[in-house]
C-alpha cells in the first residue's frame, strides 16, 4: 500500500506498507515497508526502510506531539533531502 501521509508546496512524504500487501506471507513483519521523501524544490526523492525507516517514524511522532507547523515539518524533512542523490523523474 502507498499512502500520502504529508503534502506541502516543499514536500511530500510517502508511506509504504508491503506487510498489507503480502497477506499471504506469515514471515512479513508488520512495519516492513518504508517511506519515500519527496523535495519538491530539489526535484529529489529518497527512500527509507528498515532501522532508519523505524527512526524517522519515531521522530515524526515526537515531531507531531508538539503540534507543529507546515514551516516546522518542511524544515525537519528538508533535514532528510541532503541525503538524496536520487533526481526526480516524472512517469
């Protein structure tokens, strides 16, 4: 499943869950999957998974427990775009 879990006029993140799509595997962990960053202004994107996938959903929910703003969001995602090497390719 791919799921737009955040949108600004900056970013866009994305959340994939493959245990939902593969039912019928019992081996699947629960959070196996990812997120996929989106840096509209660089025309970047990276991909998350594992460890580092599980660090960015812990520190997006104590992100979220402040209540922020969009600024605030785009500025801790504008965090994870240095990371991409990835140019953004339209299908």
């Amino acid at each position: 499943m791919h799921t737009m879990i955040y949108d600004s006029d900056a970013f866009s993140v994305f959340q994939l869950d493959w245990a939902r799509e593969a039912d019928s595997a019992p081996e699947a962990a629960p959070n196996q999957g990812g997120f996929e960053i989106v840096d509209k202004f660089a025309r970047k994107e990276i991909f998350l998974e594992g460890h580092v996938a599980d660090g960015f959903r812990a520190r997006v929910r104590s992100l979220m427990e402040g209540s922020p703003s969009t600024e605030d969001i785009d500025e801790f995602l504008d965090g994870f775009s240095a990371l991409s090497r990835l140019n953004l390719h339209a299908h």
